[in-house]
C-alpha cells in the first residue's frame, strides 16, 4: 500500500547528507548453536519476521518538484538476499577487526532506491562467537507504525516463536502521474503543509521541522541558549570510528540504591567522569564552571522489574514521542559524588514536569525494545539544532533475561546512533541480562583517541562506586 512520509519522516530523509548517514545501527553478539548459526538460517527468520515490520518491504518515492512528501511503496523487486548479506573476518577475528568493521559499514549511506536498511551476518569471531549487525534509517522507524526489525528477531527460548506464513503480493508502484495528482490533490486539501514539502526539497527544513517542533518547542523556549565550545563539536567527515564498553549491572544498581537516584542518572554522572578526564588527557581546559550540555532523548524504563534494569516508567507521550531534555554534565566537579548530586538534582526537576505513560504506548511486540526505543530518540535529537547541545545520549534498557536467535544466544547488544552535524561523538547504551553495553560513534578524523573515552568510562565506574563506599 502506498503510504505518504509524515512531515517527521520527510525531515529525517532530507537531513541526511554524505557526511552524516541518518541511519540507527545495533550490532549484536552471539554464541553460536550446537549447529552454528549460518547464514540461510538467519535468511529464513528474517523472511519470516518480514511480516512484522512491513515498512522493510518499502522503498521510498520522491515526487517529482518535490511537490509533496515522498510516499512509501511496496518494492516490487525486492530482494531479501541485497539486504540481509553475509561478512567474514580472517579466524580467528578480533573485537578490534569487528569494531573496524562497523565503523566503515556505519560510514556508508543506504541505497535510497530501495528499502532503507541492510544487516550483516559476520563469521570468523574468535571463541565460536558470530555478529549481526543492522542498520536502518532515522526515517523508516517511527516506533508506533514501523518498529525496528532487531525488535522482532529475538526470542525468549532456543526455540524461534512460530510465526503464522503470509503470502506478499506488492503492489503496483504508482505511476509519476499518479504521483503528481496525489500531490496535486495534497495541495489542494492542505496547502500549507505543500508548501513545506517544496522548501525541504530546495534544502529549507524550517517549515518541514513543524511538527517535531511542536512537540519540543517548550524545551527549546528554556534552552535557547547555544551550547558551550568543546572539541565535540567541530566539521566531520565521512568516516566514523566505533568502540565499545562493556560493564555490569550492578555496581550502577548499589550506588542507584545508595544515593536514591535513577540508574539513568548513575549513567549520566559515568559519562560526565569520563568526559571530565577525556579533556583532560586532550589538555584542554577545565574549570569548576565547565559543562558539557548533552541531549538525552530517553529516560525510557518499563514496569516490569523482571524484564528491565530498574521499574521506573517508560518516558513516551500517548502518540510514541519520547520525552526529552537537556542536561549539562557538570564535567568540571572533580567529585565524583558531588557530580552525581547535581545530575540527579536536574534530571528529578525535569521529572517533575513531564507526563509519564506506559510502555505499552509504543512498545506493541514482544522482542528486543530497545532497538525501536534507541530509533525514536535519535529521532527526536535530530528536531533540535545541533547548536543546542554538544553529544546526544540515548539509553534504552533491555530485558534482564537471555534472548536468542534461532538457537543462539544473545551474549552482547550495542547500540549505534548516528553522528549529527559538527558533532564528533554519540553515545547510546542498552542494559541487557545483567550488563550494560556502551556503543561509541565517532568521527574518523576528530575523535582518533575514542578508545581512550571507552577506557574512561570504566574507570569513571570505579571512582564512583569506589567514593561510594
């Protein structure tokens, strides 16, 4: 069925440019079954999911003048075998090989003229382990029409869920006519909303943007002013760098207990650390008064306490926006408590005024939440200037049981956000069984030394449970 892009998702399609893919990326580790986990295996649960998240069998089409919105169509020659595609590192590959394998796919844009997402299945990893990484577009995955399609892969046995068969049938594309006459007829019926689609196709998005706008205009009014300089923020290139960091759990549970804080702001007042001891190691300079302004498009925990990391609720508006705000991580405090005390402070006077929803709201699968969740907030990010804030954060807690994919176990889970304009770094994290996975995209050229922040952040855990005890 032909579908026409909300404003929200024209403005994420238009945004991309060479140096910045829109794209949102999960790359997952697992533990190969007793028979391995090959290719034609994740070929087939693939297909069968399809169903799940139609939006994937969908290319997107211009209209001619950029007249209207693009629409969706069915892709009538799709090819599952072009996007589900299969990579090998030399035996036995390293963490390392695989990281720089992420950061060139993560490095290039989608193929615009078909379905907007691709994954790869990687053999080769040391300690009979294989890797699926995803990625799909900031405009394809909405979290209420179309979910991300790592949400529906996994399950909570060895045994894959059965999934009743559907027959696809595409249907025929629209014609440019027909096109035209729709946009024609758009025009017509809601001529304001024409002439948006005209300005983003010349490159203004002002007009596009109205929607996201709406929707977080009260936070830009009371945070209007622009964000302090910092080495994060500077032109960037076409390529990216991606490192890791892996940690358990609990020692954010003790000090989260300890202080009567969120998780979420443990995790703020970790990443504040290792920002603080980054610059240093940079030799820039750092004051009692200097800050680093982040955006943190998720706060986001479900209510179940047996499948997420903490039971506060999910931060999602009845229409699936997610809540957001700014912060500004105190990285001048050498306290590490101290830090944590201010972060808190601002993140429990935002609380105070949001509405807060269940995560039913947006959540209607079983599966892999997060992966839809880390989708949406890189969404709502890119409704801001990039002027506002220096990095996004995104952190989406995951289930605290093991999921597996046809057999295999889900070992680790790191999210991958896409870089903004001039922002040389972004950060998203996912909380699943018992662990919390870092991903870190970075720019090629500006941030040579983000193995050097990944370390930091560790270390930024150990000072704090370290001054918490």
């Amino acid at each position: 069925m032909t579908s026409r892009m909300t404003a929200q998702d024209a403005s994420y399609y238009y945004l991309e440019t060479s140096n910045t893919p829109m794209h949102v990326g999960s790359l997952a580790i697992l533990e190969t079954s007793e028979g391995g986990l090959d290719y034609e295996s994740v070929l087939r649960l693939v297909e069968q999911r399809l169903p799940e998240v139609p939006r994937y069998r969908k290319k997107v089409r211009e209209v001619a003048f950029g007249l209207s919105r693009p629409v969706w169509v069915d892709d009538r020659d799709f090819d599952i075998t072009y996007h589900v595609r299969r990579s090998a590192l030399p035996k036995p590959g390293s963490d390392e090989q695989l990281h720089d394998l992420v950061a060139r796919l993560v490095s290039r844009p989608l193929d615009r003229t078909r379905p907007l997402w691709e994954m790869y299945l990687v053999e080769g990893l040391a300690n009979d382990r294989v890797a699926l990484f995803t990625k799909s577009h900031s405009a394809l995955v909405d979290g209420e029409e179309a979910l991300d399609i790592v949400q529906v892969l996994f399950d909570k046995e060895p045994v894959p869920r059965e999934v009743p068969e559907e027959l696809w049938m595409p249907e025929r594309e629209p014609s440019e006519s027909a096109l035209l006459v729709g946009a024609f007829a758009e025009l017509v019926a809601r001529p304001g909303e024409g002439v948006a689609a005209l300005r983003s196709a010349v490159g203004d998005l002002t007009a596009t943007l109205t929607e996201t706008v709406d929707a977080v205009g009260r936070l830009a009014r009371t945070a209007a002013q622009s964000a302090p300089e910092t080495p994060l923020n500077t032109q960037i290139s076409r390529s990216r760098r991606f490192s890791v960091v892996r940690s358990e759990l609990e020692p954010y549970r003790k000090i989260h207990s300890r202080y009567g804080c969120t998780i979420n702001d443990v995790v703020l007042a970790v990443l504040a650390g290792a920002l603080r001891y980054w610059l240093l190691s940079r030799g820039e300079p750092v004051t009692e008064a200097t800050v680093v302004r982040a955006m943190v498009p998720m706060s986001v925990y479900t209510q179940d306490p047996d499948d997420c990391a903490d039971n506060d609720t999910i931060q999602v508006h009845p229409q699936g926006e997610v809540s957001s705000f700014l912060l500004d991580l105190p990285v001048g405090e050498p306290n590490a408590v101290v830090r944590l005390s201010h972060i808190a402070h601002a993140g429990e006077a935002y609380s105070r005024q949001r509405r807060r929803v269940a995560a039913q709201t947006m959540v209607r699968l079983s599966g892999f939440a997060p992966a839809t969740m880390h989708a949406v907030g890189a969404r709502v990010a890119m409704g801001f200037s990039q002027r506002m804030f220096n990095l996004m954060i995104t952190n989406a807690p995951g289930p605290q049981h093991p999921l597996y994919l046809t057999g295999a176990r889900l070992l680790e889970i790191y999210p991958v956000s896409p870089l903004l304009k001039n922002q040389a770094l972004s950060i998203a994290l996912t909380s699943y069984d018992g662990k919390i996975y870092y991903g870190l995209n970075a720019d090629r050229d500006a941030m040579p030394d983000v193995d050097v922040a990944a370390t930091l952040i560790q270390e930024s855990l150990e000072e704090l449970t370290d001054a918490g005890r």
